[in-house]
C-alpha cells in the first residue's frame, strides 16, 4: 500500500529530473484498470525480481495499482503469447531474452511472431549469467571444473531455467567451447532449479546474476564464474568465462517491457519515458545495479533494434551448436 507521503516523496524525486520532470506525466490516452506485468517465470527468478522491483514505483506514477502475474512455461514463451493476445491496455510483459531472443530461432512454431506482435518499450537491463555450484562442490574454478567433466564425461549435472533458456544456451555454449559432455537438466524457471542446487541434486548452472546473488551472498552458493566478455562492476572479483581460458565467452541475459502490437505511438512513448524514469531514481539504481542489471534505458526504437540484432545473433549460435529442442 502506497502511502500519500509515498506518493508525494516519487513524484518530488520524478520533478527533480532534468530528464524526467515533463515526460513521466505526459497526457495521453490511458486505459482505467489494474495494469499487470506478465512475467514468464516463477517467483525468485531474475525476471520477476526486476518486475517488482519496477512495478511499485509505476504504480505511484501512474496512480493505477501494477501486478505482477506469473505465468510460468515454456522459457517465457506462454506469458509472452498472453501478451500478444492481450486486447485490454493494460498488459504488459516482462521480456526476455527467451522469448524474443533465442526463442523464435528454436522454435519456428512460435505461437507468435516476435517481429509484428508486440510493440517494445524499454529495455530494462542486460545480465551476465553466473557459473554456480554449491560452496561444498569439489571443483569451484572453471578449469577444474572443464578437468572433471573431462574425467567423468556425461555424469556432471548442470541444471537450467528449461530447455531453450537463455541459460540452457549458455551450457551448450560453454560445452561446445570446452568441449565436454555433461548431462543437462531443465526445470520450469530459475526458482526451482536454485532450490535444487543449493540441495546438491544437481551439480552445477549457469544462471542469471539477478537471480543468483541473494544466495551467493548469503552463502547458500558459491559464484565461479560470469559471462559478460568484461567483468560486472557489481562483481568485480568474479572472473569472466572469457578470462578463465575460452576469450570471446558471451552469454548474457536481458530483460526489458513489452506490450501488444498497435499500441498508440504516443502511449509507447509514455511508457518507455515513465519506466526510464523510474529506473533513474537512486534506489532502483541501486537494485538493479545490484543484481548485475546493466546498460538498461533508451528508447521504444532502440530496444526494437537491440531485439532484433539479437535474433540474428541467437539464430546463427543455435545453428552453429546444432542445438535441439523437443517440441
């Protein structure tokens, strides 16, 4: 429940903005309602964690109560079908690297066209994924880990977000890179695959910093390495993959608002300006910076062709690691 006092201390922080002072209360056609953001994952993942972490401070700007849903399946695939499905105004999704990324190019029966059925908004943040295990594992360097794996080839265990995630992607990558054969293990989002992990039932994964550094921190999982080619100034010690012995290691994970197509330009524009916004406080700063959220803002049109330059790129790594996905 958001406060008067609340209210009053955002909208002064908004007017504060050079850059935010006329555009976040710009008019325009604007649908009344619940808004709700989709988000395509369960609860504790990445993806729903920077959703809350925007959809409170849209909720005062808009005066307009934003939900976030959960509509977990198919690597984001079924929450970003809701949206494309969506007549109302007033959902949004919570996209990802799955479902406007690499999915389209694994799946060329997608229930929708990533190209024509949604109108971008905003990119919210790009992530490294995190090389995880737990504190206890025997090997905890990327070295040793490729030397085990050699040893003991198709027994290592390395879980994912689900088949065609972005971490799933990740794997092949590094498998491919190294050369190795391990045995991989979808779940239905990063929650549960975390929980087993930190439970020892399986051995290793790649995740998303977002999604992993409440655990790390709190010493539940250990971080080996991340997947940006530099390393993320929240964490600075932690070496790349790229270092660790494979050079141009790249696997990132990004996240960014999403709406249906046909938008109203200007209603597109509003948002876009309103989430940079929020994103431009200094405590959302700090959240996002603090799960390794980076390099997020700019306009609808930019993260229209930063999506779309991504499908390249997934489609020829797909097609290069002759990746599979059952149907």
């Amino acid at each position: 429940m958001f406060t008067d006092q609340k209210r009053r201390n955002l909208l002064k922080a908004l007017a504060a903005s050079p850059l935010l002072a006329s555009a976040a209360f710009a008019q325009t056609a604007w649908p009344s309602g619940n808004v709700k953001i989709i988000v395509g994952f369960p609860p504790g993942g990445g993806t729903d964690a920077l959703a809350r972490v925007l959809a409170p401070k849209l909720t005062i700007m808009w005066g307009q109560q934003v939900i976030v849903e959960n509509r977990a399946g198919v690597a984001g695939v079924l929450a970003a079908d809701v949206v494309a499905k969506s007549t109302d105004g007033l959902t949004l999704l919570m996209g990802h690297i799955n479902s406007h990324g690499i999915g389209p190019a694994l799946n060329p029966k997608m229930p929708y066209n990533a190209d024509t059925d949604f109108s971008p908004l905003t990119l919210v943040g790009v992530t490294p994924n995190v090389l995880i295990c737990h504190p206890n594992a025997p090997a905890k360097t990327v070295k040793d880990i490729v030397a085990l794996a050699k040893a003991k080839p198709g027994t290592l265990s390395f879980g994912s977000a689900g088949s065609g995630s972005a971490q799933h992607l990740a794997l092949e990558l590094f498998k491919v890179a190294a050369g190795i054969d391990v045995l991989h293990v979808p779940y239905k989002g990063s929650a549960p695959l975390l929980t087993d992990l930190m439970g020892g039932q399986i051995n290793y994964s790649f995740d998303t910093m977002a999604a992993v550094t409440p655990h790390v921190k709190g010493g539940k999982m250990y971080a080996v390495a991340q997947t940006r080619p530099k390393r993320s100034g929240s964490y600075p010690d932690l070496p790349t993959v790229a270092e660790s012995g494979y050079p141009g290691f790249d696997a990132t994970t990004w996240y960014g608002m999403i709406g249906p197509a046909k938008m109203p330009t200007d209603l597109v524009a509003r948002i876009s300006r309103d989430i940079n916004a929020a994103m431009a406080l200094p405590d959302v700063k700090e959240r996002l910076a603090g799960v390794g959220a980076e390099d997020g803002g700019g306009t609808a049109q930019q993260f229209a062709d930063f999506m779309r330059a991504e499908r390249i790129k997934w489609a020829k790594v797909v097609k290069d690691a002759n990746v599979k996905v059952d149907a």
